[in-house]
C-alpha cells in the first residue's frame, strides 16, 4: 500500500521533514552496524569492505544527538510554557535512562543476570543529555550552542577533573565521573560504559543552538548551512590529513592502515572533535537538500524519522532473533551464548556470517519495520490526545 499524506506532516513544515529524513536515515544506517554486532564481524581493519561497513554508521550518534537537540529547539518552542518543556525533558531523559537499563539491555543480550553485565550505551547517554537540556534551554538558543561548542573543543579539561580531587577521594568518584568523561579511573564494576556524557551533551546543545536558523529565509539558511558544512568538512580534511600522515608510533600495532582508512579512523569513544567535524560537516552541507527531498524513498525513511525511538525498540530483537535463525540454519547452532554480552559480541571465526548475509539481513529487517513504523506513525497522527505517544 503506498504512503498517503495521512502519514506525513505538512509540506510547509519543510524544517521538520529534514529532520524527519535525517532521522530516518540515521536509523536505517545504524541498522547496518548492529547486524555487524551479531554476525561476529569485527569492526574496522584493512578490508574496504568492512571498514567502509562499520565507517558509514558513525554518522548515526552524531546526528541523532544533534537533531534530538533541534528537535528539543522545536519542542520549546511550540507554544508550551517552560515548566511544561522541562517537566517533558525530565520525563523523556528519565525514561529512556529506565529503558536502556532494563528493556533494551534485554533485547541485546536475552538474559536477565543484570549483576554480571550492565550497558550505559546511547539511549543511557541521550537520556541524561535530555536531562542536562532541561537546565540548558533556560539560556538564549545563542547562548546554548555556545556552550555546546566549548564541551566539545574542550573536553579533554573533563579528563582533568578527577586529579583535582585528593587521593583518598579520586577513586569513589571515579565510578561516577566515568559516566562523565574518561579520565582513566574505575567506573562500577559490572557497568560497560559505552557513551559517556562529554562531549554528546555539547553535541545536542550545539542542535538547540541551530534551531532559529530554520525560521531564517530559504535563501539565507541555505547560505549558512553550506558554509557551515564546507568549513567543517575542510577543517577536519586539512587536521586530519596531518594526523593521518604521521608515521605509525606503535610498532606493535600491526602494519599501518592505508592513508586514507587512517584519515577516516576519527576516535568515536568519546567523540573527538575531529570525528564530529567528519560527520556533523556534512549533515549541515546536506540540510538544504533534505527541505526539498521528495519520492518514494524519501518518503520510506521520513517514516522511520518520525518515530524513531519506537523503531529503535524493535530493532534490537527483531536484529537477535534473526541472527540467532541464521546460525541454526547455517551451522546448526543457535549461539545464543555468543550474544549473552551484546553488544560486546566474539562469535568464534568458523561461525562469522559472510558480508554479504550481514547486508540481506539488514535489507530484511527494514522493509519489516518500514510496516509497523508507518502504522505507529498513523496511529500517533490520528490520536493526539494520547499524550503518552509523545514519549515513544
């Protein structure tokens, strides 16, 4: 059946289909790297193919973090009085915190021992950074993207914190600092930390902060954006290229990566400036493209970029079962113990899946989703009045 307009927002609100194909893209592309998980395949290394695999999901983080802060620009900006926006920040953050602790650690992993594996991942980390935006959004959109601008430049100063402190303190508030920024020091034992607030938090307030060039003029906005994108884009080329020219300093590390797989190795974990020029230069280039995007496939992924948390929820399970199919049918196991971690995943080499059976699942399980997303998304549009689906 195809899309009718039922199923989208107006077109006069071309600043939120934009961020609806941004978001949709996003999701689809982050699909791709959470097969990789349950396929065994590691990330990154010599061969183009699965460096390029892993490399195109980077964009997914800085986007989705960016336009969750846009978005909360919106939110604010809707008529809503500011103890209504902080009191839905505040719920919202606190919520997907509860969820990325319980439910979504569930549907990685398939087993309920929380004591011995706990992840803080992105859902944890957007959730806290919601929260920070409820304190944020008192300050001028100005002001907010400032302040994000200086956590990203600067976050290795958070790295700096824990030394401050006396000795006898240092390592009990390790374990909360850790969630912060990484400074070397033990977070709780059992808890992974795979996002930590610093510098994302600087990332979605950077998102507020671009929030009043879409009420500029079309012709103006465009103008800012590809200059943005382009000085973005150069900036991190010209950095990153001196950086990728140096010689190797650990002989230990294996024969070097090729020039160019070394430019396009930003560090991810926490996110490094450059890595955020490498990937949010671009989304700003391509916003003047996305407000006049139209056709089918636009029209797919605006679908999953209206409700993206709710296809975040399915993903992960409808991605396990199917891993879990593959194996029984390919090899006869189910493995289900290889994923009792996930997403910190070692499939054993004779058992990793082919590239291109990562991909045919990856195909499979978006197409599934591209129906119940488009009936969630009719759903929300005919029941206004069931606040709750504001929240999924």
């Amino acid at each position: 059946m195809p899309l009718t307009d039922s199923t989208q927002p107006p077109r006069t609100a071309a600043r939120i289909l934009s961020i609806d194909l941004f978001r949709g893209i996003v999701m689809v592309l982050m699909a791709i790297d959470h097969v990789r998980v349950y396929s065994g395949i590691p990330a990154g290394g010599p061969d183009y193919g699965v460096f390029f695999t892993r490399w195109v999901t980077h964009f997914c983080a800085p986007a989705f973090a960016f336009l969750a802060g846009t978005g909360i620009f919106f939110f604010a900006r809707s008529g809503r009085t500011r103890k209504e926006v902080v009191r839905y920040l505040l719920l919202r953050g606190l919520l997907l915190v509860l969820l990325e602790l319980t439910i979504i650690r569930f549907c990685w992993t398939f087993n309920v021992d929380y004591a011995r594996f706990t992840l803080a991942g992105i859902i944890w980390m957007l959730g806290w950074c919601m929260i920070g935006m409820a304190a944020l959004t008192a300050l001028p959109p100005a002001a907010v993207g400032i302040a994000g601008m200086a956590i990203v430049i600067l976050q290795p100063l958070f790295a700096m914190v824990p030394d401050l402190l006396p000795a006898a303190g240092r390592k009990p508030f390790g374990e909360f600092w850790e969630f912060i920024y990484p400074s070397g020091l033990s977070g709780p034992p059992g808890v992974i930390i795979l996002y930590v607030l610093v510098p994302w938090i600087g990332v979605m307030a950077m998102g507020y902060g671009i929030g009043p060039l879409f009420r500029l003029d079309p012709a103006k906005r465009r103008r800012i954006c590809l200059w943005t994108g382009l000085s973005a884009i150069v900036v991190y080329l010209v950095i990153g290229s001196i950086q990728a020219a140096q010689p190797v300093s650990h002989p230990d590390s294996g024969p070097p990566l090729p020039f160019l797989l070394r430019l396009l190795s930003q560090r991810k974990y926490p996110a490094s400036p450059l890595f955020l020029l490498m990937t949010l230069g671009p989304l700003m280039l391509l916003f003047p493209w996305a407000e006049h995007a139209k056709g089918w496939l636009v029209n797919i992924l605006t679908t999953f970029g209206r409700v993206p948390f709710f296809y975040y929820l399915l993903h992960i399970p409808a991605i396990h079962v199917g891993a879990i199919l593959i194996n029984y049918f390919r090899k006869g196991v189910l493995g289900a113990q290889w994923y009792a971690t996930a997403p910190y995943v070692w499939v054993p080499p004779e058992f990793r899946w082919p590239l291109y059976l990562l991909y045919m699942e990856w195909i499979c399980v978006v197409v599934m989703l591209y129906f119940l997303c488009r009936w969630y998304a009719r759903y929300k549009s005919v029941h206004p009045e069931k606040r709750w689906l504001r929240y999924l």
